[in-house]
C-alpha cells in the first residue's frame, strides 16, 4: 500500500502527461511535505481522476493514472492539537478508517505535549495497520508536529475551517456543499482553542464552524468532523 502523499489539482493543470503546479502547490510540496526532485505523489482533480506523478523541477511527470474506488473525492486535512495521554492513538485510527488524507498534529497554547520520535513512529504505523484494516487505497501522511499559529499559515488551501465549541458558528454541515477538491479542519484540545488562536486562525483565512451544540472530547470532535464530511462526499 502506498504512503504517498496527494494534492488536489485543478483538470486545467493535466497536460500532455504533464502536471502544471502552481507556486503554491510548488511550496507545500518542498517545503510543508519535504518532497525533492524525483520524488513521487498522487495528484487528484476532484472528479474523480487520480495520477501516480513524479515531481520535476516546477512541474510533474504523470507516470501512470490510477484506478481508486475505496478513496473520498476530496483531500482532507485534519489539523489536530495533540490531546493528552494516548488520545492520539484513536484519532489516528479512527480518522483513517473514515478517509483523511493527511494528519498536522499541532502544539497549541494548552496543550504543550511534544511528542518523541518514538510516537510519531507508532502513529504511522497505526495509520498503516488501519488502513489496510479498512481497505483504503492509501495510508495518510502524518506530518512531524509543529506550533499551531505556524500550522495556520502554511496552508493556502481555499476551503480552511477552525472548530469552535462556543460562540454562534454556522455548523459544519451547512458549509460542506460548496467543497469540491481539498478542505483542512481544524480541531482544538481539551478547553478548546484560545480567544487569540482563534483569532490568528481567521487572519490566516480560516472560518470557524460549530460541530453542534453539546461539548465534545478532543478524541470525539475529529471523529464528528470526518463523519459529516464523509458523509456530505459519499452520500
């Protein structure tokens, strides 16, 4: 099974077995995914194509197109700040088994857990095992943990959300049917986001949604989230 990682593309930027990357793309490939020259990925258009591509210098080499049927239609990104004790454990298993692509852990201000080497390791290997375990085409990427007010401006991807357990914020639900290619959700630890991560997280382009009105464990929020998501692509 491939641990590669994937972007979504645009149809306009297949051409002639080629893959035009935009500047951004170009960034979050070498810089947020550490992708070098040579390396490979999966490019998606949202309609339901997919290529194995080969990064080269600011464009791609398409290799071979891909049949997938177990994959979501769109990429998701669940950037999640580390809960405390082995909470991560299930997120990472549950969150696979319902189709995200790529897991950001990040630190925020109340949570101050920097995971080791060793964790990192195991949470790979759970994602690989869960994987398998449900059928999926791919196992996603876990990226090394960093500071979330970092994590908030690396992303440019247009459909970014922040959820917030208090305050009056359309629910998730209702802003999921305009999603066509790529969504990053962001999900707090126990108490939840600060006032000014909150904040920092609008100024960078994100909208924060509700997930209802009950307060959720920070192992339950990632679980909704990917369920209504799933949910809104699959149905």
């Amino acid at each position: 099974m491939s641990q590669l990682q994937r972007i979504a593309i645009a149809p306009s930027q297949f051409q002639q077995g080629q893959i035009l990357l935009t500047k951004e793309q170009q960034h979050y490939l070498g810089r947020v995914l550490r992708l070098r020259e040579g390396d490979r990925f999966i490019a998606m258009d949202g309609k339901g194509k997919w290529w194995l591509a080969q990064l080269t210098g600011e464009q791609a080499q398409v290799l071979e197109s891909l049949v997938v049927e177990t994959e979501l239609p769109v990429s998701i990104t669940l950037m999640v700040a580390l809960p405390k004790g082995n909470g991560f454990d299930e997120v990472v298993r549950c969150c696979t088994e319902l189709g995200v692509t790529c897991i950001a852990p990040v630190l925020s201000d109340r949570t101050l857990l920097h995971p080791s080497p060793q964790k990192l390791e195991r949470w790979r290997r759970i994602a690989a095992e869960a994987a398998e375990q449900s059928e999926r085409s791919f196992v996603p990427t876990i990226l090394d943990p960093v500071a979330f007010n970092t994590a908030v401006t690396a992303n440019q991807t247009s459909h970014r959300y922040i959820c917030e357990a208090r305050g009056e914020y359309p629910h998730l639900n209702k802003v999921l049917s305009s999603i066509s290619e790529e969504i990053v959700i962001a999900i707090g630890p126990e108490g939840g986001w600060t006032t000014q991560e909150v904040e920092n997280a609008k100024s960078a382009g994100f909208q924060p949604v509700s997930l209802g009105r009950r307060i959720l464990r920070a192992v339950t929020a990632p679980v909704v989230a990917l369920s209504l998501i799933t949910a809104s692509c699959e149905v």
